[in-house]
C-alpha cells in the first residue's frame, strides 16, 4: 500500500436509512487526509416525487445521513477551532463566555467551503423545491451550550443580508453587515438547509415546526413538531415556514447547526444586491 493510500480513509457514505420514500440518500465518497477534506465529484441523487410533494406541502423535510459520523465529527472540530479566538466584531456571538451563534460564518471559517459543497453535491435542492435557481446568500452557526439558555419564539426568518443598498431601503446592521427584511415574493422563492453536527432533539433545543404554515398567515390549527435528527442529518425548509426552539436543559449535549440561506430570486428587492458569503 502506497504512502498516500495509508494516510487516506475513505468512507462508504451510501446510507442505511430507513425504506420511507421521502428519504434522499447520499451516494458520495469522503476522503480524508491529515486535515483535509475533499468530495469525490458525483451527480447529486435522485430527489423523489414523494420527497418534492411532502416538501411543497409541508414546508420543511429532514434528510438522514447526508454526512457520516466521521465528518460531523471533523466539520465540528475544525469549526470549534475556527471561530475560538473570534471576537464580537468579527460576528461571533458569547454568553459567558460561551459561543452561541456567528454571523458572517463564510468569512470566519474557511472549511464551509468544504461544506456547502458536500450538502450541493450529495442534496439537489434545485429539484427538491422546483427552481431553477438558487444561490447562497448566508451562512449562520448556532449553538446552545449550557448557561446560555437561550430561546426563541414563534416567528418566520424575513431579514436577509444585502451587499448594497439604494438610497430608499429600510436597512440595519447585523455585526457590521447591512440587512432589509424582505418582501413575501422573495422570501417564498427561498431555501433555508440546517446542517446537524449533533444530535437534535427536545432536550437540547431541538427546532419546533408548524408544517403548512409557509403558505399562509394562520396557522390553522397545525400542532407543532419537534424536529427530532442525528448528527450528520439535514432540515430543508422554507423561512416563511413558523418555527421556534426552545432553550437546552442538557448539562452535557451540545447543539450545533449551520445554517445556510438560499436566494431564488435575481436580487432581495428595495434596489439592493444579495450579499456575498464568501
């Protein structure tokens, strides 16, 4: 065996996931070497109609298994790693001492490069939601570590970052990037992925979801669910869809998530331009 080939592991990464037709499988290979990563090329997997109906209709679908258990692992080591010595201007956000949350995550981290392109190759959001178009246009990080506690309410995501502004938009900063909450016709054509790189569940702050309710003002009566998933797992679900989360009561189980915005429309309305992540 070769040097290359000893320092390399490579990963089967075609799921085991249960036989539910809703279910998106991943089919690409990861390889790792020293501290890198690197995605072998492949055609993104079929999404099925099943999978394209309950998204339409629902607003939201959690994919199982779109990163094994050895790259949860490595993406959340290096993020840690990355965002450790960022400060609040940077846009990383503390409680204590704690990191809860980061803006501007495409400026702070460089290996979400590596990210965005595994979850674009293995996951065909372009059939998923029925666009032809989508491009990203934010990267956020979440945790919940203990004693943060911190919690949110009902609400649907209606502010998007911009790079440029005309005279007359309504506009105010998020760590020093310019936002406008934006119209109900491009936040319709938008796409929001939750990149699980731990376990998710109500102990710890798990995402609560009011299925339909994208599609109108009420909620007309839709229970909530919690959105329950597995490390290396990912929610798909359009901002205008209600949903809370609640704060952890887990003294040891973190909760971290990457959080990526994206655009399907030319640009966000009010005369200004979509914001770069990179």
């Amino acid at each position: 065996m070769s040097l290359e080939a000893d320092k390399a592991r490579r990963c089967d990464l075609r799921s085991q996931a249960p036989s539910e037709p809703a279910v998106v499988r991943a089919t690409q290979f990861l390889v790792v070497v020293q501290t890198e990563v690197r995605v072998t090329p492949r055609p993104p997997p079929k999404v099925s109609r099943e999978a394209a109906e309950q998204f339409s209709a629902r607003g939201f679908l959690v994919i199982p298994q779109l990163l094994v258990p050895e790259e949860s692992h490595w993406f959340g080591s290096d993020l840690d790693s990355a965002l450790a010595g960022r400060s609040s201007h940077e846009g990383a956000r503390r409680h204590r001492g704690q990191l809860f949350a980061a803006r501007n995550l495409g400026r702070l981290w460089p290996g979400l490069r590596e990210l965005v392109a595994l979850v674009e190759t293995r996951l065909d959001m372009h059939e998923l939601a029925g666009q032809s178009m989508l491009r990203l246009s934010r990267a956020l990080f979440f945790d919940k570590p203990i004693p943060s506690g911190w919690s949110l309410p009902w609400h649907r995501d209606t502010n998007v970052a911009i790079d440029s502004a005309s005279t007359h938009a309504r506009t105010f900063n998020r760590a020093g990037v310019p936002h406008i909450q934006a119209g109900e016709d491009v936040l319709a054509q938008m796409v929001s992925v939750r990149v699980h790189l731990d376990p998710q569940g109500e102990d710890n702050g798990a995402l609560e979801v009011l299925a339909g309710t994208h599609r109108t003002q009420e909620d007309q009566g839709a229970v909530p669910q919690v959105v329950e998933a597995d490390a290396g797992s990912v929610l798909v679900f359009r901002p205008l869809l209600l949903h809370r989360s609640g704060s952890s009561s887990s003294a040891s189980s973190r909760r971290r998530v990457v959080h990526l915005e994206y655009a399907g429309t030319d640009n966000p309305g009010q005369g200004c331009a979509w914001r770069t992540v990179w």
